[in-house]
C-alpha cells in the first residue's frame, strides 16, 4: 500500500524569489493538506547529513553549499498517494525536462536551484519527515 506522507523542502531560490506563497497555493489546490511546516537556515552539517545519500556525487559540495545559501522550508505533506503524486506535481529534477505546468517548470532555473525537494519513495518520506520534525510524536 502506498504511504500518504512525503516531505518537501522550499529551497533557497524558492525563498529568496519570493515564489513561497504561489508554490505553497498550487500544493493545496493540488489536495495535499500540510501536516507540519517551518522556515529554517540550514547549516553546512544538517544540509550535507540530509544529502547524505549523495555524499560520493560530484555535484555534492555545490548542493550543500546551494541549500545553505538561504533559509528554506520543509513541510510534510499528506495526500493519498502523496510521494508518486507530488513528483508528479513538482516534475522532473532538471527543470528544462519538467513537464509544462508543474512547479519546477513554473519557478525553477537549474538542476541545482530546481527550487523543491520531494521523497523519492515512502521509507524516505518518514525519513527525512523525521529528519526535520523529530518533535512530531506521531506521524
Ligand atoms: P533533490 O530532489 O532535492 O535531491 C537531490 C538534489 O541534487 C536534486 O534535487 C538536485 O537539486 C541536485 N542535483 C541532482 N543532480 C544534480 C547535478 N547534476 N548537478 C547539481 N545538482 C544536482
């Protein structure tokens, strides 16, 4: 059975443009309710522990050094579905391949600065929940 949590993060380009309150609109109009939600600055530590996964890629340094050059903001979202459907919704990684209309294609410029972050799979959606809420008791 699918989970119906995933986690996203606002990134600094999202922030720092000023697009927070549009791209927040078109995840509720798209039926996810926000279940937790906060702005925060990353530090070099907690951002490279998040990318963790990704520690070994050659774009590592520049992901970590781009996800602390502003304050950003995770939430987690619930929908049924939620981690399938809102990769649907935020399209493909790089920008210029995100279908017309989801939100990298409406707000992001580069694979980098690809302004939201979404789960990849139901075990990382509870993992990286945690990861940024760890005061939830229950999720
Ligand atoms: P995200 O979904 O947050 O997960 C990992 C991130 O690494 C991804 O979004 C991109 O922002 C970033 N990323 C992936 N591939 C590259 C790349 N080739 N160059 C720079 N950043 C990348």
């Amino acid at each position: 059975m699918n989970g119906n949590l995933t986690l996203t993060i606002l990134k600094p380009d999202a922030v720092a443009n000023g697009h927070t309150g549009k791209i927040i609109d078109h995840i509720l109009q798209a039926g996810f309710r926000i279940k937790a939600m906060k702005l925060i600055q990353l530090d070099e530590r907690t951002a490279g522990m998040f990318y963790d996964i990704h520690r070994e890629r050659s774009f590592f340094k520049e992901l970590v050094g781009f996800m602390i050059s502003g304050p950003v903001v995770p939430m987690i979202l619930e929908k049924e579905n939620a981690v399938a459907d809102f990769r649907e919704l935020i399209g493909a990684t790089d920008p210029a391949k995100a279908a017309p209309g989801t939100i990298r294609n409406l707000y992001a410029r580069s694979i980098e600065a690809n302004t939201v972050h979404g789960s990849d799979s139901d075990e990382n959606a509870l993992r990286e929940a945690h990861f940024f809420f760890s005061d939830l008791e229950t999720l």
